[in-house]
C-alpha cells in the first residue's frame, strides 16, 4: 500500500491515535431514516462505524447500501463483507460498486452459517473464504487487478480489514491464523469483544512477538453488559465467545436495577486495561441496538473529543 | 432376572367390555426364540379360546427379518409378537437386543402405513416362563378385541369368518 | 460409497399410486451397504407396500428383484425382461442408477425411492458420515487427508473460522470441526507448516460448478 492516506480511520490509526470504532446493524426493512437516526447517535464519538452484512444471516437491508446511507450523514463506515452469500464475481463487483459510493474501509469476514439466521434454508455460497477475499482487495488496490488478472483502469482503494478471534478454538493456531490475515493484506484487525483480558493479553504477547502488531493495527473488541443473563448466554450460547465466571459473578452480584451500571464499570476497566497492552490501537464497540451507549462509553474513558482528520 | 413381562408393550386400557369393532377370529403370529418356550406351550389356551396362533420358532431372535414380521401381517396375521429372552442373557450376546430395535423400526413403518403398530410387540420372556407367555397372548387377544381385525386382512376374509359364525 | 436413505412411505405411496405393476428394483453395491436399497430392503418396502394398499383397499402388483449394480449394463440387462414387462420402476439405487435404468428404458416411468445423500463411510456400525463431495480436483494431501470442502461447513481453504468450540462446529456441536481434524492430524505428523501458507482460491471449473462433468478413458474406447 503506498503511503496515502485512505480512509479517516486510516488516518487515525497512521497517525499514532487511540481509534475507536463501533457498529451500526441495518434494519430489516428498507427504511433508510433508521440510518439517519442511529448516524445521529454514534456521530463525532467514533472515527468509524461497521456496518454488518446480513449478520447471522438474518436478511437486512445490504451493507453496501446502509453504508451509503452513512456516508450521507456524515459518518465514515467500515463496510463488512461476507463469502456465505456472494461467489468471486458478485463480490468484486460490490467491492468496486461500493467504492465508486465513496466506501473506502471494508472488513472481509466468511460469515455465520445460514443455520443461524431467518433462512437456514437457502443454499450457501462460500466460494471463497475471507482470507482470500482480503488477498483479493489487496491486489486490487496495490497491484490494479482483479482476480482474474485483468487490468483494472481504476482501481478501489479501500483500507482492509479482518476479524480475529483469540478466544476461538484451536487456541494454539489462532495466531497463524492472525498472520495469514496480516500476510494476505489485513491492514486493521478487529477482535472478537474482550472479558477475559488476561487471555487476551497472553495472545497479544505472542501476537507481538510474532511481529504482527508492527504490520497491523488491532482494535479490540468490547460489547457493554446489560444483565447477568446476557453473560450467561454469551458465555454458553456465543460460539467462540469467552466470559470468564468472574465477570458473570460480578454481574450476578448486583441488583437487576443497576445491572447496566455494573456493565459500564467492566467495560471501561476493561477498556483501560486493553490501552495498556502493547500493539492495541484502538477499540471496537459493538453495542447491539445500544447505540445510545457508545458516546457515554467513549466520553467516560476519556476518548473524546475525536481527532480530527481530513 | 426375575420371572415376568418386560418389552415394548403397548399401552392400551384394559377394560372388561369386549367392546369389539367386527366379532372376528383373531389370528397371531407369535415369533419366539427358542430358548425360552416349546411349541406346544399354548395348547391349553388354543383350547380355551378361538383364535388361530402361528408360532415361528427361531434358533436366537435376531434372526427375526422386518421382512417376516411385515410378511405375517400379510399373510393375514391381526397381531405379531416376538417373544425374546431377557436382557443382558441372550446366548448370542446381542441378539435379543437387535430384535427389539428392528421391532421398534417395524412398528414405525406399521404406523406410517396405518396399520398400528400397536399391531406388533415384543416382549422379555425368561427361559421357560410358560405363565408369562401365555399372559401376554391372553393380553394381545384382549387388546385385539379392542383394536379390530387387521384393516390389512381383506374384507372378505373377515365377513367369512362371521358367516360361518351366524 | 454413495449414501442414500429411503424415502417415507407416504411419498413412496404417492410416487407409485398411479401403477397397477411395480416393479422394486433394488441395487447390490453401496446402497445396500447403507441399509436403503438391498435385497432386504426391497423385500421389506415391497411388503410395506402391499400392506399399506391392501389396508387403502387399493390392489398394487410388486415385483422384486435386486441387481449387483444399476449403474452398469453388465447387470442392468440382468433386469431387462421385468423392467419392460412392469408399467413402472421404484428403483432403490442412488440418483445415478435410477437415472441409468431411466436413459435405457425409455417408454418405461422410472422412479427414485430414495434420497442420494452423500459419499460417505461406515463410520461405525448404522453410522454415515460424509467425506467427499468429488470436487474433482483433490486436495487431501495438503490438509492432512481431511476434506476441507466436504467437512467444513463453510468450505474455508483457510481455516478454522471463529465458531470452532471444543473441537465442533459452529453449526452443530455434534459436528467435528474438519479444521481442528486437519490441524490436530498435521501436528500429529509434524506437518503443521503446511498451514501457514496462503491457500489460494479454488478452481471450481474441475468440480460440478463447470456444469455436468464426463470422464472419457480412450483406452477403454474401442
Ligand atoms: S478435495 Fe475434492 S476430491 Fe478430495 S476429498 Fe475433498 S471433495 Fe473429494
Ligand atoms: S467451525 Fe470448523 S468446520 Fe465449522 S465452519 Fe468453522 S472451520 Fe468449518
């Protein structure tokens, strides 16, 4: 990637600065004034928002889509893009559609498996796997082709993503996954959400060791806690998800009445304790239609106002 | 093992009104291995009632084929039992246990086609149990007076009977 | 071996209802090895059925034959005669020999009475599992002899995904994660580099996406 600067969040990150971004779910439905309202929320407290792509598969308005809506409104999106629905054609197509928009960050995923989402009943595609859809882009942009090896006149040039999990299994092969990522062209990494910090760390100690935090930027994932029974579940439900007993005694200790309170106080410990870790470089907040909470989490670590790039 | 009946029984009320649909002569196969009974163990009972029993004799249960158990019913047979030694004593280590799942996988297609698989049991007979056979008989008659000839039995074949009858 | 299961009887019924002659003809190889197309089970359906009928008042004529392979006309001539002398044929082989009886005998209805599932093993015994989809183009060597596109949920070349738990999938705990089989496999033969390296995209044009393939031996052609 040549030095110029891509995308805000780019920006941000090249410059040394702490990045924060979070997530914004489409609606199942096509009104864009559901965008709007959410943009309302989340701007000037984060330098950029995910927009998922029909996340658990559940269908929702297109990403590409809602992250035009943001554009308009004034927020930079970070466009997710999964191999489940799309094979090698359509998604390059999208990837260079969704550039002509303006979309300049992208985050490559494979996606859950339609088993999980309103229609486990439809046929998968899975032509080819994140990994290979970040070396894709990656060529694109640097070498001006497409997969097939044609001349592209102009080229997208977005600013790649991956997601990572330290939590999932096989542990030990998490961080070869990690590099593969890296080395196939993942200019930023966002983790799954963080409660065990300690067994984060230890992944970002070898991450570190691995030298990827030098090719990379990671964000960490956070997910604010609203009750002892969204613990619970993200602990036995999430597949890949790791809540220590710790954090769901923690929650279980307080009354229902000031569980949300409780959760903000682990989230920004949590938060202080992942800017201490060598080769984080900012934080992701997935606050599932908590969009409300994000500028009170960012205001009370001590993250605003946001830098200002241009 | 204690003396007495175990197995895949069915779960009908017993009541003492022959409530009967058709006023027919039942007629049973009765599958046993050949550990537990001799043939002749259900004479007096044959003499007692009217009803027609077909013992088939086979050297262990699991010999018993879904072929044979589908093939009784076509040959006419309102009801199938299949008498088996209790567990966990079968001479061929399993055999008896392969007998009462193929019983269980027949009676599901009896009920997918409509003919009941309450039409078919199995039942645990310890060697020489002869009391506890005949029980089980004399239970299959009297849930047979409840469930009606076999639908399978053909028409004719039953309207005979009760002429003969009148 | 291809691996199928017998459909339930009420399609069956209906697939049949219209023939008055029937003719079940069940296949000798590997659907017989699953328990779905033998002798046994041809003998076992044909009952089945005729019971089935007899209760519904309705008359069906069954013939039963079962032949070593329906996928090849060495034996499917062994069939010829009742083929043509049956309005009709449930065949128990997989897609492939119900479709080969159906190209030879044209005037003849073909039926499938069973549902083609996958190529599989006995695992163990009453159980299937599926380990190949025949992409054409095998790539078991580099993944330790686990099939990444057959046991993967998500076909991933660079796998695991984030769902891998204890060694299951994400789409069902009682699914092996084919990436933790393919990693513990190669560690265990101290192959474990093989991962670190890139996987490019697959060529599906070798697999059924470059539409109906054909193998043609010139050395068997005379
Ligand atoms: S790589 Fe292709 S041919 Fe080899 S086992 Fe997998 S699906 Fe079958
Ligand atoms: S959990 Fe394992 S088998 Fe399942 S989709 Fe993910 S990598 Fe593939």
């Amino acid at each position: 990637m040549n030095n110029s600067i891509i995308s805000k969040l780019h920006g941000v990150l090249a410059r040394g600065d702490f990045a924060v971004t979070s997530e914004c779910g489409p609606p199942r439905g096509a009104d864009p004034d559901v965008i709007s309202r959410k943009s309302g929320l989340l701007k000037n407290c984060v330098d950029a928002v995910n927009v998922t792509d029909n996340q658990t598969a559940i269908v929702r308005m297109s990403s590409i889509a809602a992250s035009a809506h943001l554009l308009q409104n004034g927020l930079e999106p970070v466009m997710q893009m999964v191999t489940r629905d799309r094979n090698r054609i359509a998604l390059q197509s999208d990837i260079m559609g969704a550039y002509s928009l303006g979309i300049r960050n992208i985050l490559c995923l494979t996606g859950d498996h339609q088993t999980f989402g309103s229609q486990p009943d439809a046929l998968n595609v899975f032509d080819i796997d994140s990994i290979q859809l970040i070396r894709t882009l990656c060529e694109m942009r640097d070498k001006g082709r497409d997969m097939s090896g044609f001349d592209l006149k102009s080229p997208p040039r977005m600013f790649i993503g991956a997601a990572a999990n330290p939590f999932a299994d096989p542990f030990e092969f998490r961080i070869i996954r990690l590099s593969k990522k890296i080395e196939a062209g993942a200019d930023f990494i966002q983790t799954q959400c963080v409660y065990n910090v300690e067994r984060f760390r230890e992944w970002m100690k070898t991450a570190h060791e691995e030298g990827l935090t030098e090719k990379a930027h990671i964000l960490a994932g956070i997910t604010p806690l609203k009750s002892a029974g969204m613990a619970r579940y993200m602990a036995d439900r999430v597949a890949g998800m790791d809540v220590p007993e710790t954090i769901i005694k923690r929650m279980d200790g307080v009354p229902k009445n000031r569980a949300i309170e409780e959760g903000t106080r682990i989230c920004l410990e949590t938060i202080a304790a992942l800017r201490e870790i060598k080769g984080v470089h900012g934080i992701h907040i997935m606050a599932i239609e908590w969009e409300e909470k994000v500028a009170e989490i960012v205001g009370a670590a001590g993250l605003l106002p946001r830098p200002d790039i241009n | 093992m204690a003396k007495g009946i175990t197995g895949i029984a069915n779960p009908y009320t017993k009541g003492n009104c022959r409530n009967m649909k058709t006023n027919f002569k039942p007629r049973i196969t009765l599958f046993q291995c050949c550990n537990i009974l001799s043939k002749d163990a259900f004479c007096k009972l044959e003499k007692k009632i009217d009803f027609d029993l077909d013992v088939v004799e086979l050297p262990c249960s699991s010999l018993v084929k879904d072929v044979f158990l589908l093939r009784a019913f076509e040959s006419g047979s309102d009801a199938v039992v299949v008498l088996v030694c209790p567990e966990g004593t079968c001479r061929y280590v399993e055999g008896n246990i392969r007998a009462k799942k193929r019983v269980q996988w027949v009676k599901n297609l009896l009920d997918e086609i409509g003919l009941d698989g309450k039409r078919l049991s199995l039942f645990n007979v310890a060697h020489s149990d002869k009391e506890a056979a005949v029980k089980i008989i004399e239970n299959t008659l009297s849930d047979l007076s409840d469930l009606g000839p076999s639908p399978a039995r053909s028409v004719r074949e039953t309207e005979a009977v009760e002429e003969k009858k009148v | 071996m291809i691996v199928g299961n017998q459909k339930s009887l009420a399609e069956i019924k209906e697939i049949v209802a219209p023939y008055k002659n029937l003719l079940i003809l069940g296949c000798g190889t590997c659907v017989k090895t699953c328990f779905a197309g033998g002798e046994d089970e041809v003998a076992t359906l044909s009952s089945a059925l005729r019971l089935g009928f007899k209760k519904d008042g309705k008359e069906i004529l069954i013939q039963e034959l079962t032949i070593e392979r329906q996928c090849e006309d060495e034996f499917i001539q062994e069939a010829a005669e009742n083929i043509n002398s049956n309005d009709a044929v449930l065949s128990l082989a997989c897609g492939a020999g119900v479709q080969a009886i159906a190209k030879r005998f044209k005037s003849v209805p073909v039926m499938p009475g069973l549902n083609t599932t996958f190529i599989g093993i006995l695992e163990k015994q009453g159980l299937f599992t599926e380990e190949c989809v025949g992409c054409g183009d095998c790539r078991l060597a580099q993944f330790g002899s686990v099939c990444p596109i057959a046991r993967c949920s998500k076909k991933l070349l660079n796998g695991p995904c984030g769902g891998s738990k204890n060694g299951s999938c994400e789409v069902d705990a009682e699914t092996d994660c084919a990436w933790q089989l393919i990693i513990d496999r190669l560690k265990a033969l101290g192959q474990l580099n093989n991962l670190k390296a890139y996987v490019q995209p697959k060529d599906w044009r070798s697999s059924n996406a470059g539409g109906p393939r054909k193998l043609v031996r010139e050395d068997h052609i005379i």
